[in-house]
C-alpha cells in the first residue's frame, strides 16, 4: 500500500494515546458529556477498519511500516490481516460503548477524566498489540497492556483490595513478559527475522530446532499468564476490584484475549507439535472446568462473570491447541460471540449495581419490572451465552463438536469436556439472567429503577449485535470467519456455516444435549455451590494463598538481604569496593596472562632499561616531592580534618602534572575541583568530631594498608600493560578531524566535553548542581544551639472549637489530660495526680508563669553539644 495507508494505520496506533493525553483536559469542559465526547476517538477507528475489510478480503493482508531504530534496522511495522482486523474491530467497537458507558457510570467522579485517560491508552496498547508485526513492537504493547491495567485495576487506591488486586495483575503479566521477551529473541535468533508475518515461511526454521521446546515454553508461559490459564488463573477474579467498565473491556476485547492472539498468530510456526497440542489442550480443559465451576460457587454477580471469563479462555486455548480447520471456526465465531455477551452482561450487572445498590444474585429478583430495558438487554446477551438460536455463539458451539464423534478416545475426552464446559457456562448464564429479574420482589439498598442512557447503550447494541451477527451468517462467515481462520492456519478456509439445520447429524443432538445439562445445573445450582464452597473450604490452600505466601516470602528474603548488604557501615562498604578492585585489576594480569606483555621480548629489550628515571626539571622535581608530602600526610593525618587537607594537597600535584604536560583547561579545572571539595568537605563535616584522632586497631591498619597496596600496583601494571601496547589513534585522529568542520571549536578538550560526549557533560553537571543544592539545604538548615532553660516564647493558644467543659467534666477527666495555659505552658508534672481537685480554676483564669523556671523546657535541643574551649 503507500504512504497514505501507512500514515492512517499508524494514526489508528496512536490516536488513542493522544485522546489519552488529551482526556482530563476535555472532561474539564465537557464533563457531562465527556464520556460522549471521547468515545469519537474509538468510533473512528471502528469506521476507518470497517473500510479495510474490502481490501483484507482482496489481497489478504495490508502491511505498513514506521522507521523505528534504522541504526538497527528496526521498523515499527504493522500487519493486518484477517485475525488482527477481527481483534481490531472487536477492541474499537466495544471500547467505543466502554468509553459511552464509563461516562455515565462513573458521572460525578472526581477522576473521571483521569479515569478514561487510562481507558484510552489501554485501548491504543491493546490495538497496538493486534496490529503489530514488528515482535519488538508487539512485546512494547504487551507490556503497555499490563501498565495499563495495573492503573486501571487500582484506579481506586484507597481500597486495599484494589491495591493488591493490581499489584497482583501486575506481577503475574510481567512474568509472561519476560518470558515473551525471551521467545521472541530466541525466535529472531533462530529466523534472522523480527516480523511476524515473515515466520510463516519458516515453519521448519522454528519447529525442527533443537530449541523449540524453550521457544514454546516461552511463549506459553506468555500467553497462560495473559489468558489466566490454570494454574496461573487466579489473578484475574482479583481484577474485579476495578470498576465496571475495566471489568466489561478486560474480560471481553482486551489483556486476557491478547494471550490468546498470540497463541493464535504463533500457531503457522509453533503448532501442529504434539507438544503444542497436548499442553494447550490438557491445560485449556482443566481451565474450563475450574472456571466454570468457580463460577458456580460465586454469589457475586461480577465474581460470576470474572470465573465464566477463565473457563472461556480454557475454551479457546482448547480449540487453539486442536488446530483443526472446524476448532479454528469454532475458536473465531466464540471468541466474536464471547466479546459481544461478556460486554453487555458486565454492563447488565453495573446498571444493576448502580441502581439498586447491590450485585449479590441472593438478594436480588423481579428487577424486570422496575429495570425492564435492562432486563431485554440481558436477555439478549444471555442467549449468547446459553448457546441459543438465533445467537452466533450457537454455532460456535456446533463448530466445536464437528470432527470429535470419532473412535478415538482422545477425542471423545475432548469432547466430554466441552459439553461439560458448556453446559456449566449456559447454566452461569441463566443464573445471571434469570435470578435478578425473575421471581418476587426483594428490597434493594436503592430503590431500583431503570439506568440512563449511557448504562443502556452498551448492553443493548452489543446484545443485538450478537443476534444481527448470527441472522447474517453467511456474510459473517465470508467477511470474519473464512479471513481470520485462514490467517491462523496459513491456509485456505472455507465456511459452511448456515441455517439449514439437519436433526439427522448427532452434532445437534449434541447440542440439546447441553442445554439438558445445562438445565439440571442451573435448577440444583444452590446444592452445586453449597458443595463447591465445602470442598473450597477443605481444600485450604488455593492458588491465591499460596502468591500471599511467595510474596510474603520474597518481601522478607529480600529484607534479610538488605540488612546484610546494606547495614550502613561506610567503612565496610569501601573494603567492599577496593577488594573487588583489587579482584578485577590483578585476576585479568596473573590468572589471564595479562602481565606476560611486561615480559621482556626481543622488541622491547630489556625493560630494567626502558624502566630508567626521566631527566626532570627543578620544578618538575618540586611536583614529585609535594604529591609524595601530600601522600606521607595522609598516611601519618592524626585526625579527620588534617586528612582531608592532606587530599587536597595530592589534587593540587595532580593539577600541576596537568599544566606541565600542556592542559591548563584540565589543571584549571582539577584545581577547582580540590578547592571546592575540601572547602564542601570542611563545611558539611563540622558536625562530626574532626578534631578527635582516629584510632584504628592493627588489624584494620593492616587490611585497609593492603587493600591501597594492591590497588595502587594493579593501576601501574594495568597502565604499562597498556603502554606496551600499540597506540590506536583512529578516535583521536576522529576528533581531530572533525573538531572544526562539525563542532566549530578548535579547542578539542572543550569539543569533545561539549559536542561529542555533551549528554555526558551534561549528566556530570547535573549531578553536581543537585549535591551542590543539597548542600546549602543543609548548611541553611542549622539550627542555632538553645541554651537549655532558656525562656521560650509562648506558644499561641489554638481556637476553641467546643465548649469550656464544666468541672464535673473536668474532674472525670483523665488525669493526664494537659491542659493550656494563658501565656505559656504549664509543666507536667513528674507522676499524674490521682484525682484533680473539684475547686480549681478554668485554665484561663490562671496567671502566666513570671519565671523562666516555670516554663516547659524546650523541645528541640541541638544535635550536638559544642566541645568546650
């Protein structure tokens, strides 16, 4: 395509990080209707992939690209093909209703502009992650995905449990994360290549590797903690401490799908393995039946859904891992249908809660009369989810069927616990449905009546949108099924998928036969989780207790480390870094034969001669002596403050090398720096006892005189070691060169301290100016030192808020009740009285103190007791 088309995909990508960046602004203006206002952003992107499927559907993929990092030859490419424009078109069109019904469900909240800045850029992170070729790319959006949901999840912050359930999504995701990283590494390693849409020419590449099993790992790993697969589930019933509208995008369009296209986008390469196929299939059942049945126990309608959302995700992790052309369909046409009813049934259950106060299927029911729009748009939904004609997800399940009446036990097992998994999702479904609406009126903690338009829009388009899906089937089978199976599978799909029901094929049968279950379920479903909440109970341990325990766990290993490492002896951490010095200068010279260019060779000759003292100058020789009286006076300092002056008189030699050797620009500046250091030093130092002499025990004379032993003669072999060596002057030569021509300064100190390495300057400048102002902070902040019983200015009293209490209140009192006194304060005495006595005076009437004596002594002393003269 060309640049237009590459512009306008990469706006579709961005688009909704900008309305992010802009939402708090536009809901400051617009905050009855921002809700509105902002849902244009995904409405548009709805619009604009609507107008690709024609061209999808022509050449079958539209691929654009971003220059990225072209040092690396890395593009921010996209690719969108028949898989991505379903997940596309499911993520903008259902965020677009998310962002209509946020406004209205959070209408009034102090945040909500921040709110649906969240909202958005979680929506462009999720896009991003669909439309991505680029795996570098597609691993930047997997990790926005999380950021954003960890923001999204604890938008309430206050609360503990969001707080937790956050920090849980949160840790839980980015394990997949680094996992996906790695894979994906791997898979560049392996292919040469970074794009996605490349690797479908190079199955073999990928497959009959001696690495495949750690690539599959890796992206398993990803995509199980994405998709809350079993045993890694437990983290997504915990985000149902966000709000509803988090709750109704999450669990139907975006973070726990994404793991779920990535097994799907990997399946031309990674799939088609027994492995592959064992692990998804074995690991997506036991998800299905936990799910569902964890929804059965719940009596919390979100709770409810959040359980169904893990057994839906085993389903298409199932339907994945088969890889047959028919559970490739049944995996799209579910994954549609799932999208539209799970939306709409969370929107359902926050109008519930937000008009009637509570969300308990307990204590609710006949809500059909006071909510009846609510109630139809459950209705709508719920047919979806049980599994009815006219609803898409209808033939969903009777895709999944096809192709498992064989005699293969395997298949028949596969089978069994699809219907198993289904009936107990239709069965959640009529609880969800029915309940609330049906049977007598119960009180409510609001008074119920019908949501607003804002509540409704949502869960009503989206519940007809699954019935209009399923009345056009054949369109929706040649526009979204056929382009989208075909992406997966990498090769031709054609749907079948029709009206023309025959009673004779044993896959309808199949399908009453779970709607027969489905009933049972739902009519003993108040036995069915009565028992699941007895087993809960005995079982003790869940997964959720046992991450409290890791956690737990991590936080203290991690706190004994720091108290070991970090015990905040300045000494010890100094023998720390000179002995590893010590370690990383002498190990590469002995042990790495790095001394050996010191030997004497036939080019060299002898080094006795090459070793002989330079002819100096009188003032040369004055330098040598003053750093050699500068170094004698540090080792023979008596105290703190003479060592630090002694210091200084090493920097000075150092500075006159400088300016020796041709560097007044260095010297100048290696003076400064001494001055400064001792100045800064002296200053900030005169709170500890400088003046007092440091003595040191024999064994630490003996240590740290070794340490400053080794140190030092590692430098000098390190540095003739170097000088043995030939002179490499390309980047001098570089600097010299292009000093004038590119940095105009023929100063090439200055050039290369400016221009060439100007962050780094930079960085060293910023670095002093934060030490610099830490420390007049700090001299600014002495307090001068109050003599100790001095007189202290009285305090003023505080406005009485309550009435002067009567003296029968006085004498009830606790006795160590202070009290104020006009003028100052009046001392506590040293043991509280047993009882006040009934005729003293209010505290007003007391005359103030005329004595310093009688003054409370201050509260804050000096730090430190000057030494006496």
């Amino acid at each position: 395509m060309g640049p237009d088309i590459d512009a306008s995909i990469a706006l579709v990508a961005i688009a909704p990080f900008v309305a992010a960046a802009l939402a708090p602004l536009i809901h400051r203006f617009t905050k009855p209707l921002s809700g509105w206002v902002l849902a244009l952003v995904p409405a548009a992107i709805f619009v604009f992939l609507v107008t690709l499927i024609e061209p999808v559907l022509a050449t079958g993929a539209i691929s654009a690209r971003i220059g990225w990092v072209p040092a690396y030859g890395l593009d921010l490419s996209f690719f969108i093909d028949g898989l991505s424009l379903t997940f596309a078109l499911t993520i903008s069109g259902i965020g677009t209703l998310i962002v209509i019904y946020s406004g209205a469900y959070l209408a009034g909240h102090p945040h909500l502009g921040r709110f649906l800045a969240f909202l958005l850029a979680f929506m462009g992170a999720m896009l991003g992650l669909v439309l991505a070729d680029n795996m570098l790319g597609l691993f930047v959006f997997w990790e926005l995905t999380a950021i954003t949901s960890f923001l999204l999840i604890g938008f309430d912050a206050v609360r503990a449990a969001a707080r937790r359930g956050a920090i849980q999504a949160l840790v839980i995701t980015n394990i997949g994360g680094m996992a996906l990283l790695a894979g994906v590494i791997l898979v560049q390693q392996l292919t040469g290549t970074w794009e996605l849409s490349e690797l479908r020419g190079m199955e073999d590449a990928v497959r009959e590797h001696g690495l495949y099993g750690l690539v599959l790992a890796c992206f398993i790993i990803a995509a199980f903690t994405k998709s809350a697969q079993f045993p890694l589930h437990f983290w997504l019933p915990n985000a149902m401490e966000a709000p509803t509208p988090v709750s109704a995008f999450l669990h139907s369009a975006t973070m726990v799908q994404a793991g779920v296209y990535l097994l799907a986008r990997a399946t031309p390469w990674l799939g088609g393995t027994v492995a592959w196929t064992t692990i998804l299939v074995c690991f997506g059942g036991v998800t299905l039946i936990w799910g569902a049945l964890g929804s059965l126990r719940q009596t919390d309608l979100k709770q409810m859904l959040a359980q169904s959302t893990i057994a839906s995700l085993g389903l298409l992790v199932l339907l994945v891992g088969l890889g047959t052309q028919t559970a490739i369909a049944g995996m799209v046409i579910y994954f549609v249908a799932h999208a539209l009813y799970k939306a709409g049934l969370f929107m359902v259950v926050g109008a519930i809660d937000h008009e009637a106060g509570t969300r308990e299927i307990t204590a609710l029911g006949g809500l059909s009369g006071k909510m009846p729009i609510t109630f139809a748009a459950a209705i709508l939904a719920g047919l979806s989810m049980f599994g009815l004609p006219p609803a898409i997800a209808f033939f969903a399940k009777e895709e999944m069927y096809l192709n498992l009446l064989s005699p293969h036990w395997q298949d028949l097992s596969v089978l069994a616990v699809l219907i198993a998994g289904n009936a107990l999702l239709a069965a959640v479904g009529a609880l969800v449905v029915i309940k609330p609406f049906l049977g007598p009126v119960m009180p409510t903690p609001k008074s119920a009546h019908e949501a607003s338009s804002g509540l409704l829009a949502g869960p009503v388009i989206l519940g007809l949108a699954g019935i209009a899906t399923a009345l056009l089937v054949g369109w929706f089978g040649h526009t979204v099924l056929e382009p989208a199976a075909t992406a997966i599978l990498n090769e031709p799909v054609e749907s079948h998928l029709t009206w023309a029901i025959d009673f004779t094929k044993p896959v309808v049968w199949l399908s009453v036969a779970t709607w027969v279950l489905a009933g049972l379920v739902y009519r003993y479903a108040t036995t069915i989780r009565t028992l699941l909440r007895r087993f809960e109970t005995r079982l003790g341990w869940t997964a959720d207790t046992v991450f409290d325990a890791v956690m737990f766990g991590l936080i203290r290993f991690s706190g004994s480390v720091t108290r070991v490492l970090h015990h905040g002896r300045l000494e010890l951490y100094l023998v720390t870094v000179f002995s590893l010095m010590a370690l990383a200068l002498m190990v590469p010279l002995f042990a790495l034969g790095g001394i050996n260019a010191l030997l004497p060779t036939a080019e060299l000759g002898n080094w006795a001669a090459q070793l002989r003292w330079p002819h100096l100058a009188p003032y040369e020789w004055g330098v040598i002596i003053l750093a050699l009286a500068g170094l004698g006076a540090i080792v023979a300092a008596p105290n703190r403050l003479y060592s630090i002056l002694a210091l200084g008189v090493q920097g000075t030699a150092v500075a006159l090398i400088f300016l020796l050797f041709g560097a007044p620009d260095l010297a100048f500046t290696q003076l400064m720096v001494e001055i400064l250091s001792v100045v800064i030093l002296a200053l900030v130092m005169t709170r500890l006892n400088l003046d007092e002499r440091d003595h040191r025990p024999f064994e630490d004379w003996a240590r740290d005189g070794t340490l400053a032993l080794v140190c030092g003669a590692g430098v000098s072999l390190l540095l003739m070691v170097v000088l043995s060596g030939t002179l490499d002057t390309r980047l001098s030569d570089f600097f010299i060169a292009t000093s004038v021509p590119i940095a105009h300064g023929a100063n090439i100190v200055n050039v290369i301290l400016v221009d060439f390495r100007g962050f780094d300057t930079l960085g060293e400048i910023s670095v002093l100016m934060a030490a610099g102002i830490s420390i007049m902070v700090l001299l600014r902040s002495r307090r001068a030192p109050v003599a100790v019983g001095s007189p202290v200015p009285p305090a003023p009293i505080a406005p009485k808020i309550k009435p002067e209490p009567t003296q029968s209140a006085c004498a009830a009192a606790a006795p160590s009740a202070k009290s104020t006194v006009k003028g100052g304060a009046k001392p506590a005495p040293k043991r509280p009285a047993p009882k006040k006595p009934a005729n003293k005076k209010p505290a007003s009437e007391n005359p103030a103190p005329k004595s310093p004596s009688s003054v409370a002594k201050p509260v804050t002393t000096p730090r430190r007791k000057r030494a006496a003269p």
